[in-house]
C-alpha cells in the first residue's frame, strides 16, 4: 500500500514538470515528449544498451542518466513499453530532494514502494490528466473501444495505461454506465490486466482483480458461454440489461466493454 505522503510528493512534483513541460509547448499535444521532460527532470542523457533491466538510473555529476534496454527494441511494442519504462526513471529522478547546492537525498521507502510509485507516476507523466481532458472534449466521456484504441495511438503508450488512467477519475472521462476490461495472455491463461468502471457501475456490477483469471471474472458476471470476438452478450439485472462485448484490438490483448441499459 502506497502511502498518501509518498503519493503526493511526486504527484507534485510531476504536476509541477508537465505545467513547466506545457508551458513550453512548440508542437501538438500529444505525444508528450519525454526526452524534453527527462531533461527538465534533471536526467542529462539517456543511453540505449544492451542489458538485462528494462531500465536504470545513475546519478552523475553532471545529472542522472537514464539506461534503456536495446535487446528488443524492434520488437512489437517495444517503442511503447521504452516511454512507459522512461517515464518510469524520470519518475525515480523525482524521487530524489536536494540536501544543499552539492548533495542531494532519494526520498526513504521500501524498494517494492518505489517500484509501484513509480510505476503509477509513469502513468502520469505519459498520459498526463491535460491529455485525457483535451481528448474526452473532442470527443466525448469515453464510452466505445475504439475511443480507447484511438487515445492509445494519439498518446503513444498502451491499452493497460489508458484503462489504468482511467479508473484513476472515471466521472470525469467516463460514461457513468460504461466500463472497461483488458485481458491479456500470459502463460497461455487470459488475466486481468487493467480495469476502469464508469460510477454507475461500482457496487453493482462484479470488479475484477488484477491478475485474475479471465474465465473466473466472465463466471461471476453469470454469462453462461464463452465470447468470440465481436460477440455481444446480455444478462438480465433488476433494473435494466447489462451487455458484454469483446474486442481484440491488439495481439494477445481483449478488451471488454461493458454497458448497462435501461429495460
């Protein structure tokens, strides 16, 4: 479990970097440019090697410098997954405080906290809340897959951000009765990766773990078969219907969208 101070602190202080990072905008929107953003972060090169971390961060003395792995780079994704993991390390940068003018401080927590701040800052930083705004006022509270799959493309980072960014305010971005679900394959068994319920739906409908299995999700709704892709299927709630689409946008990836009608 997070704690609340650790949260703040680097949601302060990546608010304060993409207010700077905004200010200065030359370009479009989106993508946001995390090289011109690391280098606001202190970060004074970012090198790509061939190692086994996705990514690492030194400390110099003329500023942090970032690894990334070269191994997979022309793999599918990997342009995807290599701003995720950026922004994960500038993220790491933040977490440092300057002591005086020739010492700095990392901020003190647990390894396994740090990971997960940052994991949850690199959200923020490659899809900024000014991103989600900007995109929802162009085209409405988030309600259909390809909306989902077109904000991905605009923002260059990946479904399971997108839904993650959402759940984090989805009466803003959402519509109140829709929800999204990722599964993806991992070891061959579906799981749980990402999920984001419009307010309607907390309380009412079956919230699926992270990791969970697919299968044991889709069991607890009470839908009684399998869906293939495309498919659409309803249950019968007191009031109104609940139906189930799935979509496979992206390879090894389904998403589940998720919507209550009136009856």
């Amino acid at each position: 479990m997070l704690k609340d101070s650790d949260l703040g602190f680097l949601n302060s202080r990546v608010s304060a970097l993409l207010e700077n990072h905004v200010r200065n905008l030359q370009g479009g929107i989106v993508p946001v440019d995390l090289e011109k953003v690391a280098l606001a972060a202190g970060v004074s090169r970012i090198d790509r090697v061939m190692m086994i971390p996705e990514g690492a961060l030194v400390h110099g003395e003329s500023g942090f410098v970032v690894y990334l792995q070269a191994n997979f780079q022309h793999s599918p994704g990997a342009h995807l997954k290599q701003r995720f993991v950026l922004a994960h390390e500038i993220c790491h940068a933040l977490l440092y405080e300057r002591i005086d003018a020739n010492k700095i401080r990392r901020r003190r927590m647990g390894e396994a906290e740090r990971e997960s701040l940052c994991n949850r800052g690199a959200g923020w930083l490659v899809l900024p809340e000014f991103v989600v705004d900007w995109f929802v006022q162009r085209n409405g509270r988030i309600r259909t897959t390809e909306q989902i799959l077109a904000l991905a493309t605009d923002a260059q980072v990946s479904l399971e951000t997108v839904i993650r960014r959402l759940h984090e305010n989805p009466s803003k971005w959402l519509e109140v009765d829709h929800g999204f679900v990722l599964a993806q394959a991992h070891a061959e068994v579906p799981t749980i990766r990402a999920v984001a319920y419009g307010p309607w739906m907390w309380g009412k409908i079956p919230v699926p773990q992270l990791y969970q299995a697919e299968k044991d999700w889709i069991s607890k709704l009470r839908f009684d078969h399998d869906l293939v892709e495309g498919s659409e299927t309803t249950i019968h709630l007191n009031p109104g219907i609940l139906r189930l689409e799935k979509a496979h946008p992206r390879s090894s990836s389904y998403v589940y969208k998720i919507r209550h009608e009136a009856g």
